[in-house]
C-alpha cells in the first residue's frame, strides 16, 4: 500500500510539471499572439485622437462644439523630488490632491511599473500654459492635449447626450471597433449619430529603447497614419426654441415635444427635469448625483415615458367614429355632468351646455360626449363581438403610431402600450367584460400608455389632415444622408375629410365661436391662428397630469406642439400656456403683448417641483 | 558532532546524497544568471557589483553554502527532533507579533525589519512546521486514523498557516494545503484529496458559470462515484446521466417558453431600468412566470432526493451512502457561501486577480497587467529563446518584480521552451530524489520531513510557475533557489540540507 501510494505521488508530479510544460508548450510555440504583443510592446503606438464632430442646429448654430483641455499625465518613475506647492498652484489645484496621488502611486508602485498615470483631467488651457513655462522643473510630469464637448447654447443634456470613456459592457457590445481608453457618445444626438461623429483614430509609431525611452519613429513615420476627423451633423433642433422650452419647464416634471408637421423635424424636445450641459462635459464626476437625484434628470421623459393621454385623445376616438360611419358631426348626445353606466356609476363631466355636436364637444372636451362615441365604435354591428371591434379600434389606434416604436432615430425610444382584446380576456374573461367595463379608454384614461413624442406626432398627424412622417432629430446634410424612411408619408386609416372636423374642433377650443365655449382660450394668441386640445390625465400618484397639444398656423401648420407637465392639474392651467408660448416664440421670434409677457413671467416662475412624489 | 572510528562508517563521498546538492548548485547559479538579466539594464550595475541584485545574490548564496555546510558538518542532525517543538513555537510567537508590529508591504504585515536587515518568519516557518509534522507523526503509535491525531496534524499544520494568512501572505499560506500529499503518504485517506479537488472544481465553477451549474456538477460527480463504488456504472448511464442532460438543458428551454410568451423575457430580467421592464411586463400579465428560476428545481430535486437516499442508507447501514449524502449538502452550502467567501472574506485585489484568471473581468492595464505581460514575455520566447540579455519585455521592465516572482519570466523569454523545459525538469529532479531519499530511509522522522521538504517546493513551483504563464491567480511567491531574495534562499537551503544531514546521519551507518 505504501509502495503504491509513493508511486502514486509520483505520478501525480509528472502530472503537474506535464500540465505546466504543456502550457509553456502552447503560449511559447504553438500561439503566435504573444509573438505580436511583444512587438506592440517595443514598438509604441501613440494614439492621435481625431477631433469629434461638430453638432449643428436647424438654423446653423453649432449646439455642440469642441474645446481644447489638456489632461496631466505622470510617468511616476521618471518622478524626482519637486515642489508640491509650486506646481499646485501652477495648475490651480489644491496641492493635498496631488500630494495624495502621489502617495497612491509610491504605494502601487510595483503594479504601475512603467505605466503613465492621469493625474489631473481637463485642466484649462490658461492653466496648463502656466504649467508648461516651469515644466522643466517637474521631470515625469507632462501635458497631453485632449479636445473635449463646449457647449455654446444650453440646448439641453438629454437631447445632446454625452460623450464618456467606454466601459467593459460597451466593448463587449461593440467588439473590436473600440479599444479601452477611447471615448463614445452614450445618449442623446451623441450616441444617435456616433459612427458619423467620432473619426478615425491615427497614430504615431515609435521606437523604444532597453531603457523604456522613446527613441525615434518607426521607419520615418511609415506607419503613422492621420486621424481622420468625425463628421458635422446638422441636427432639426431650433437652439433658441429648445433652450426657451427648458426656461419655460423649469422647476415642472414633464415634456415638451415641438414638431414641424409637413417634415416630421423634431424643432424641441425638452424632459424636464434633465440633465444640464454644464455637467455634459465632465459627466463622470456628476453621475453620482443625476443618479441619485430623485426626480431621474437621465429618464428621457419625451421618447420613454408611457402616459395615460387623457383628453386629447378624445380627437383620436372622434375620428374613428367618423371613419367607422358611427358618428356624424351633427349627431348630438346630452351630457348632464357626465355620462351614467350603470349601477348608479357616472363617468363626471364639468359644466357646459347640452346636448353638443362633434365640434362643440371637441372644444368643450365633453366626456359624456366621447363616451357614446366610444360605446359606438364598440358596439358596432359591423362586428359580430366586441373583441372583433376593440380590435379594429386598436388597429387605428395603431395608425396613429401609438402602441409601438414610431422608429425615430433618437436612441432608447420605447413604444407606450394600447392593449389588445386577449389583454381584457385574459383579465376578465372571454364573456366578462363589454364597453362599460373599460369605458376610462372613451377620454383617454385606464389601460393606455403613450410618449410625449406619439401625442406630438398626433398632433402634427392632424395638423397634417391624416399623415405624419416619423419624428426625427437630423437632417440631410454635407457627408450624413438620412433613412429614407423619414421622408415617407404614413397614412391613418382616417380619411382626410374628417380631419378637418377635428381641426375645426381645435380651433374652437382655443379661439371660440362656437355654442358653448372652449377649454383652451389661454392658448389664444392674436394673428396666430393657433388650433388645440386641451388634457386632464388622472396619476394615480397625486394631482392630476396637465396636457396640452396645439399646431398652428392653422390652414398652413409650421409647428405641433404637446406638452406634458406631471401633477399640474387642468390642461388649461400649465401645459397651454407653455405649448402655446413655443409657438408664439416659434412663429413670431418673441413674445410682445404684455398681456402674453404676463403669462410667459407666470409659467418661468411656476415651481410645481412640491406637488411631484418622489420615490 | 563528527563520529569518528567507526568501522561500518562511510565516506563522505557515500553518505551525502551529491546528486541532490548538485542539481542544489545549479539551479543557484542559474538563479543568479537570471537575475542579473532581469535587472542589468534597469539598474545598468555590472553583475559581480553589489550595487545590484546579482551581485546580492551572490552574497546571500556565500551565507547560504555557509549555512548548508554547518547544518552538514557542524550541528548535529539527532538535535532537530528534540529541537521541534521549541522551534515550532518561537516561531509561531514570531508569526503572530509580526502582524502588531510590522510595516504595511503591499497590503500584507509580514516583514520584521532590523534596520537594513528584513526577514520573513513565514519562511522559516515552512522548516518549523515540517520538523514538528514529522515529529508528530513518526512517534510511536501515530495513526492518522485515529480522531486524535488527525486532529494534532490539523492543528501543527493549521495554526501557522491562520498566522500567515492574518498576515496576508495568502501566497504563502496556501502553500501549507501541499502538506496534505505527505500526509497522503503516510496513510491519510484518498478521499480527502478527492474531497479537496472537488471543493476547488466547484467554487471555480460557481464563479465562472454560477450556482445552478456547480450544483448539477456536483450532483453529477458524487452519483458518479457512488455508482461506480457499488459497481452500477451501467445503470448510472441509463437512468442519472440521462436525468442530468435534460437538467442541464433545462434553463434554455425555461429561457427559451419564458421569451415565447413574454417578449423581452429576457432583458426584463436582467435590466437595471425599472421602465424598460415596466414597459415589457405591462404586455402581459404572466409576469409571475419570472419569479421562477431553474436553481429552484434543482434545489427541489435535491430537497427531495437527499431523503430518499437518506432512508435507504439508513436500510442498508452502508455508511457510502452517507458520506455520498454528506457531500452532496456539504458542497450545496459550499456553492452558496461561495460569493459571501468571494465577497467578504478576499482582499479587493485578491478578488480582482482571481476574477482575471477565470476571465470574469478582462483589464490588461490594471490587476491584469502583470499576467498579461508576464505571458508576453514568456510567449515571445518561442522555442529556443531570444537569447542571454537580449529579452525586451523584460528589460524594458514591462514585467514587475522581475527579479523576485516573475523571474520566470527571464527564463521563459531568453532560453525560450527549452529553457523552462530544462528548469521543470531540475525541479522534477529535484523532487524525485527527495522522494527517493525519503522513501529509502528507515527512519520515519526522516522519510516524514523528507515528504514536507518535497510537498513545499512542490508548491512555490506549481504556483510560482503557474503564476507566470496564467494558471494560478497572481499569488506572490518566490520559485525555490531561482527567486532573487535572501530569506527565500536560506529558508530552501536551510529545508533541503536539514534534510541531507538526517539522510547522511542515516547513511552513515547502514
């Protein structure tokens, strides 16, 4: 047994040294990868970064830009005694941070090695010019000049994105065109047009010598090759129109989304409360705090929040009726403050007069009125059963590119929800449910979830009397062509006509001149023509949510407006004003009644931040 | 002290084993050969100059042949098993006071610093340790069998090495676990290697591919064995390896009927986003479908196979059947305390090394660089080397501690695989003629230490080695006698020469 066991042991040590040698074996002869590292490793490539491309807006503003900073690097070896004091106060910083730097790098010495290390970022032209008159005193230290994002207008941190240092998840996802170290545009415009904007990287090959110096370039430069810098992107942002939304959603949670309807440009696009461009720049040192920040300045409300519409999608509902042959213009339904359903319910409606045809209800927003409507669409004898005609509804629904994806080229869009007729079988039963049971969907309340960004191309959709083209944020320019698919017209299955009694109904709700008066008079502004809806959205976490939507002018539209403001209360109240005000500011390049600078002066004051519940 | 007259007395040419002393010598020189190539051109110091550490070294080898000749001619080898004990516990004070009193060397507390003088009594205490294990376990009536003096062989073994690793030297540490294979030789049980081989298999494999497929290995291996110990190999094929292959498919196709009927299944469950997975389960009210997972499957198979098993071990009184079952649990609390071992009980740069040797997490600039480079090195040596001094990646300091841990590096690039075939091979030698010596003695004490002498550089290279060219994380440790460093030196030549001296003393008479 023993003899066995010596024996035993024996083998196992030629077991080991057989699974180390069959190692060696591998790495030293049979894989050649470490043969090209090693030749990487005496040949230096000096990376040139090439300058990231310019972002312009509609009108040729340039809303993202690039400035020069320089970063500090420090070989720690190549370090000898020096002056804390004098080079702190030669790059403007408190010396105790690079005393502690240094400190790190004496305790990791051994791990760092050769290794360059970043000891200050984005240090000032004007500081490293100081810097670099007593360089010569600072041996190991140096500047390397870097080109970082300058932002000239606020046009807004969510629509722009910003540009950070890839992470392992972004080189997993997008293996080999990126090496660690490089930069990327993350959200927004940014990572939208990344492959136009970032260039070409170049570089430098040098040689290095057994003392780790760099020696001469590698065969004349045969080698370098030029960055090649990243394209410019005309974007369809109006700057000063997008900077004003943000002024006007200041201290409100919510959206505005501006559309150009014939062209499906998107003009603004403001989440609020989003991240400033003042912290775009550096965005590493602030990302502790947008993540921390309660209120989510990084959810980009316009393309992902899922809402319930409320009343502006009475116009949707209207015109499904009208197509469907269920409603006529004039019928007339009676509305005693609100429309009974049985067992003493009542969905309750506000004061106004009774009965109204489509156009008084649209500019009332009567919700009795749409209740029948809806009880029509869905009780239809066209359908043999009401899944058959929830269906058919939802298929129009659909059309007005709601429930799904609008295929916009701005990243991190979702699509909202319009449930199906399986959705409602499932939750109540094939036979347990029938028009009362979801009647909220009559005013654009209960299972129905839509983006800022699909209530705005609603708009525009009946600004453009039955199509829109999918929102989108770049235009054709020199070197970037856009999709295709945003030149294309897409259709409701609305006819065209009937469009026009929505408009109309709009039209009356903002400028009256109907039998019973509209929602939205505070829209009204003088020459403008201006056509809208207002909402009244239930949260189920506190006040209600403001909604508005309006294009004007009304016979030739040039901008759709929806804005969205969380907690706000009556349409009329918040999103109105702000919807409109884009417009007047869009169309006439300022506010000039006083009348209306009274309105501007109440909205950029209003703080609604208190009514909003934070998680 | 030196016996004279005696007539069964051999030579000096008999006695000493010189086959061992000079694979000794030559793996010294090849030592201070390397060194100087590891370092010249960093510290431009011509190799006899003591400025440099070739020519240190060559100091530390004088006081290291001194050593090796008063441990053979001087001192007398009857005093070292007398002397275990008292060793054994004066450095076991050592290791302890160094943690209170020592400076912070990269993160660990093991150094005891006398003005120019260092020293580690982690060293010695590998020499300690042996004695004392050998002392233990050569007495009359040892049986490792015996609950007793297991139990003393766990705690001789133990207690310095809870020592070492409050010092955090886990590099030095682990290599206490190669005492096992000495105790395999004198008659611990296959099992426990067994036992060990597979606790490492799992928590690899709970890292690499998590819990689920750690446990099903498990299950695999132990019904395996336990099929093959009541010779039932046939119908372990039949009936559990078929069981085993539909549950280890069974998270696709879970995976697979979750993304049929919910779209986006799976990104609802791993996105950060609460409104991305709010957007995908509004769609569908089978999101309670998500809150299974196929970990409680398995879990359930073993909830209820243990018991089964449990009865009809208690039936047959086959006391297989209980260890098998006392496995099985044991290694399902080993997969779960796996991430709190991984989490709480790892320093933040042992976690990272490990991560990059099971390619968890690549980061070639930072944990990853040492390896990444050492590997380069290595690897561009091809089949015979770049030659003497004529390593890049070496002399351009690319590889840190060049000289100390990585001084395999040197070997591997300048001499290329014939160069570290003729190194392991050295080692190999000098291994096995440890062993033969050993097994050739007729005195257990001798045989015993002779086992731990062996089990100890056993493990400096395998882990040294396996460091270098990325089969073990990066653990610092010296290769035996190659390693630029003085302690390091004396404590392996110290190891090896008490051992030639009990061998002599032997030969010397018999």
């Amino acid at each position: 047994m023993a003899l066995e066991r010596h024996h035993k042991l024996l083998i196992g040590l030629g077991v080991a040294a057989a699974i180390l040698l069959g190692k060696l074996f591998v790495i030293q002869i049979l894989d050649d990868k470490y043969k090209t590292d090693a030749a990487n490793n005496s040949m230096v490539y000096d990376v040139i970064y090439p300058t990231r491309g310019i972002i312009y807006d509609r009108n040729g503003e340039i809303i993202v830009g690039n400035k020069v900073a320089y970063d500090i690097i420090v070989s720690p070896r190549e370090v000898k005694p020096f002056d804390t004091l004098a080079l702190a106060k030669a790059l403007n910083v408190d010396p105790d941070i690079i005393r502690s730097k240094m400190e790190y790098y004496r305790k990791y010495r051994s791990r760092i090695g050769y290794q360059a290390q970043t000891l200050l970022k984005q240090v000032s032209p004007e500081d490293y010019m100081k810097f670099a008159e007593i360089q010569y005193k600072f041996p190991g230290f140096k500047g390397q000049m870097r080109t970082i994002r300058d932002y000239p207008i606020n046009a807004g941190g969510n629509l722009l994105g910003y540009v950070s240092e890839v992470d392992q998840a972004f080189l997993k996802k997008h293996e080999g065109e990126y090496r660690s170290g490089d930069y990327a545009g993350k959200t927004g415009i940014e990572a939208a047009r990344e492959n136009d904007l970032r260039g070409v990287k170049g570089y430098h090959v040098y040689l290095r010598d057994s003392h780790n110096q760099i020696q001469t370039s590698y065969n004349n430069g045969e080698l370098d090759k030029e960055a090649i810098p990243g394209k410019d992107i005309v974007t369809t942002i109006d700057a000063h129109l997008q900077e004003y939304g943000q002024q006007l959603m200041k201290n409100k949670v919510g959206s505005v989304v501006a559309i150009e309807p014939k062209t499906g440009e998107i003009l603004a696009m403001v989440s609020s409360p989003g991240i400033d461009v003042s912290q775009l720049a550096d965005i590493g040192q602030h990302y502790a705090d947008i993540l921390k920040d309660p209120y989510k300045p990084m959810f980009n409300r316009t393309v992902m929040a899922s809402y319930p519409p409320g009343s502006v999608f009475k116009l949707v509902n209207g015109l499904i009726g009208l197509q469907e042959g269920v409603l006529s213009p004039s019928d007339r339904y009676p509305c005693s403050r609100g429309f009974p359903y049985g067992n003493g319910h009542k969905l309750g409606c506000h004061g106004h007069a009774s009965p109204l045809a489509l156009l008084d209800a649209i500019a009332t927003s009567c919700n009795g009125y749409f209740c029948y409507v809806f009880r029509n669409i869905l009780e239809n004898k066209k359908y043999s059963s009401i899944q058959e005609s929830f269906d058919k509804w939802r298929e129009y629904v659909l059309s007005f590119g709601f429930g799904q994806k609008l295929g916009s080229d701005f990243p991190s869009e979702l699509g909202g929800n319009i449930p199906t007729s399986n959705f409602y079988n499932k939750r109540y039963g094939r036979k347990g449910w029938k028009f009362q049971t979801i009647i909220s969907l009559s005013i654009g309340q209960g299972e129905i979830g839509v983006t800022p960004l699909q209530i705005a191309n609603m708009c525009a959709t009946v600004a453009n009397r039955g199509y829109y083209i999918v929102p989108h944020i770049i235009k054709d320019s020199e070197g970037v062509k856009i999709d295709d698919i945003y030149h294309q017209r897409h259709y409701t299955m609305v006819d065209t006509t009937h469009f026009q009694k929505a408009v109309q109904g709009m039209y009356m709700a903002v400028n009256g001149g109907g039998a019973a008066g509209g929602t939205a008079f505070s829209a009204r502004v003088e020459g403008l023509d201006i056509c809208g809806k207002t909402g009244t959205a239930q949260n189920p976490r506190g006040a209600d949510n403001s909604v508005f939507i309006c294009f004007a002018p009304k016979d030739d539209p040039k901008i759709a407006v929806a804005a969205y403001v969380e907690n706000a209360g009556f349409g009329a109240t918040w999103a109105s004003p702000i919807a409109s005000l884009m417009i007047e500011k869009y169309l006439k390049g300022e506010i000039s009644s006083p009348a209306r600078k009274d309105v501007e002066k109440r909205v950029m004051d209003g703080n609604l931040m208190s009514r909003v519940k934070k998680d | 002290m030196l016996d004279t007259g005696n007539k069964y007395k051999r030579s000096l040419k008999q006695s000493i084993d010189w086959v061992l002393v000079g694979i000794y010598l030559v793996l010294i020189v090849l030592g201070i050969v390397n060194i100087y190539a590891a370092i010249h051109s960093a510290d431009g110091v011509s190799f006899f100059s003591f400025d440099g550490r070739s020519g240190k070294q060559l100091v530390w080898m004088g006081t290291s042949f001194f050593l090796a000749f008063m441990i053979l001619f001087v001192i007398s080898p009857r005093l070292w098993e007398p002397a275990a004990i008292p060793m054994y516990l004066a450095v076991l004070v050592l290791l302890v006071v160094v943690i209170f009193v020592s400076k912070d060397v990269k993160g660990s507390h093991s150094w005891f610093e006398f003005g120019p003088v260092k020293f580690q009594p982690a060293e010695i205490s590998k020499i300690t340790t042996s004695l004392m294990l050998a002392m233990v376990m050569s007495r009359p009536n040892f049986k490792l069998s015996r609950i007793k003096d297991f139990l003393t062989v766990c705690a001789v073994v133990g207690i310095p090495m809870l020592a070492i690793l409050g010092e955090s030297e886990t590099g030095s540490a682990l290599v206490y676990v190669g005492f096992i294979f000495a105790l395999y030789r004198e008659g611990l049980s296959g099992w426990f290697l067994v036992i060990i081989g597979m606790a490492i298999v799992l928590l690899i494999m709970t890292l690499t591919t998590g819990p689920y497929a750690s446990i099903l290995t498990l299950i695999a291996l132990v019904s395996l064995i336990y099929s093959l110990e009541k010779n039932r190999f046939g119908k372990w094929l039949v009936t559990d390896a078929i069981f085993l292959l539909v549950m280890a498919l069974f998270p696709t196709i879970w995976n697979s009927i979750l993304n049929a009927l919910i779209p986006g299944a799976s990104l609802a469950m791993v996105t950060e986003d609460p409104s991305v997975k709010e957007a995908i389960l509004c769609t569908t009210n089978l999101d309670f479908l998500l809150l299974f997972k196929p970990l409680y499957l398995l879990l359930a198979v073993i909830g209820i196979g243990v018991p089964i098993y449990a009865v009809k071990a208690y039936r047959e009184a086959h006391p297989f059947t209980w260890y098998s079952l006392a496995c099985v649990l044991a290694g399902v609390v080993l997969v779960f305390s796996t991430n709190i071992l991984f989490e709480k009980v790892l320093q933040d740069h042992q976690r990272k090394r490990i991560e990059v040797l099971l390619g968890l997490k690549e980061d070639p600039a930072g944990v990853g660089y040492n390896v990444n480079q050492s590997m380069i090195a290595i690897g561009s040596g091809g089949l015979f080397g770049k030659g003497y001094l004529q390593g890049t990646q070496t002399a351009y300091g690319f590889v840190p501690e060049q000289s100390t841990d990585f001084i395999f590096c040197t070997v591997g690039e300048e001499w290329g695989f014939a160069g570290c075939l003729l190194i392991i091979m050295l080692y190999v030698a000098l291994i096995w003629r440890i062993l033969h010596d050993a097994e050739d003695c007729r005195e257990s004490f001798t045989r015993i230490y002779g086992y731990c002498v062996a089990c100890c550089i056993f493990m400096h290279l395998f882990i040294n080695v396996g460091m270098t060219i990325g089969l073990m994380p990066v653990i610092g440790i010296p290769l035996p006698l190659l390693s630029y460093g003085g302690s390091s030196l004396w404590a392996f030549t110290i190891l090896i020469f008490i051992f030639l001296a009990l061998y002599r003393q032997e030969k010397k008479y018999f």
